[in-house]
C-alpha cells in the first residue's frame, strides 16, 4: 500500500536527484562568446550578426581600453573582454560570398560577409583577451574569407597564453572554419591573438582577414562523468520503485 510518508519520500528523493543532475549540465553549458568583425555604416552595417553576437563595429586601430564580451548562451556579461593593441587597416565587405552556409558551420553567412583586414609586408594585428579562466581548456575558431580573388591570401592566427599555437588557411573564396584545440590562458587570464599573413601568401600587399571567431570554454571531464554517474543513478532508482511497486 503507498502512504503519503512513501510519495512524500520519493518526491523529495526525485527532486534531490533532479538537482544533483542539473549541476553537471550547468557545468557544461560553458562560456562562449561569438565575434562578427564588421562596420559601422553604409552597406557593411546590414551583415551585423543578431542574437547574442558581439558586433566589432569601429574599433580597427588600437583601443585605449577593453571591451567586454557577452556570453552566447546567456546574453549576460561573459567576464571577457577584447583590446585591439596593434590595429587593423579596414574594414572588407566582399568576404564569403556563399549564402546559405552550409550545414554545420558555426557562423552564419552575416558574419563570413564582413572582416576586419590589413596588409603590408611585415604586418601584424594584435588583440588582447582578458577575463579567461587560469586553468580552464578554450577553442579558438575562426572565419577568414576574401571573396572574388585567385591568389593566395593564407592568413595565420597565432594564441599566445600558457604556450603557443597557431592555425592558418587561404582566405581566397575561403568557406571553411578552422580551430585552435587546447587553448589556455596565462596565469593572468590573458591570451594574445596576432593575425598575420601566413606562409604561401602570395599577394603582392599580403592581405589578411579576420571575418568572425568563437571563444569556447570546454568543460571538464569530471563534469561528464558525474552526469553519465547520476543518469545511471537515475536508472537504478526507477528499476527500485518499479520493483516496489
């Protein structure tokens, strides 16, 4: 016979076990903030990126302080922020011209549309984040595209944190992402972006272009685990009622 003890017992123990497994999911709706590089007027200003992307619309030269970043997720303040230190020489609306994207890409074509671009032998951009978590794993993405060209425009994005490592493609007519695994801060929450042309870039200015990127905060293995232990948890605790019942 069920007694109000006993449902009044497994209500509370279904609730416990509802919140235990909404903590690891919390977990692992990590930090991630989205960036269209773009313009502040004229036709440019059309390819701004709704929703919860942070639109970089007049600082290509350097900033004299930071900005801060919002989260995709939330809307909400991220607690990171962007300085360019060492600008950039325009802004470009001829970038990935392919509209719709295709399936799966990260950004949206508003965002391939536009960028950030400088040129000159020798050139480099610079942009400080701050704000990143000491410790905490990120994937840096990137779009770089320069639509209506043949040469060779390979554009190398270098993160410099805790260690080093860079990512390169040709921008020319370019419609894929790539990413940079395995990103850490320094053990300020620093991480410096520099964005350059890279090697096999061929044209006489060295163009480079920096249309959209992604910061992603990937979540720890342990929080995985705990949710994969309490959804198996979850099983054994519906097998018990069931054989009660």
């Amino acid at each position: 016979m069920t007694t109000l003890s006993s449902l009044t017992s497994r209500s509370i123990r279904s609730a416990s076990l509802a919140l235990a497994i909404a903590a690891p999911l919390t977990a692992l709706a990590q930090t991630a903030v989205y960036i269209d590089f773009s313009a502040p007027t004229g036709s440019l200003a059309t390819t701004w990126t709704g929703g919860n992307w942070n639109n970089v619309t007049q600082d290509i030269g350097v900033m004299a302080s930071p900005v801060s970043l919002i989260d995709f997720n939330t809307g909400l303040a991220s607690g990171i922020s962007y300085q360019i230190t060492r600008g950039f020489g325009g802004n470009n609306g001829t970038g990935d011209l392919t509209n719709p994207r295709a399936e799966g890409d990260p950004f949206p074509f508003s965002a391939w549309r536009d960028s950030f671009f400088q040129q000159g032998v020798g050139q480099f951009s610079t942009i400080v984040f701050s704000g990143l978590q000491p410790g905490q794993e990120y994937t840096f993405t990137f779009a770089s595209a320069r639509g209506s060209v043949s040469d060779n425009r390979t554009t190398e994005f270098l993160v410099e944190g805790l260690g080093s490592g860079s990512v390169s493609v040709n921008s020319s007519n370019n419609t894929q992402s790539v990413s940079l695994t395995s990103v850490f801060s320094d053990a300020n929450g620093f991480a410096t972006l520099t964005v350059r042309a890279g090697a096999g870039n061929d044209n006489a200015s060295r163009f480079y272009y920096i249309n959209a990127m992604s910061i992603t905060a990937i979540p720890e293995p342990s929080a995985f685990a705990a949710l994969a232990g309490l959804g198996a948890l979850g099983v054994a605790a519906t097998r018990r009622r069931r054989r009660k019942g």
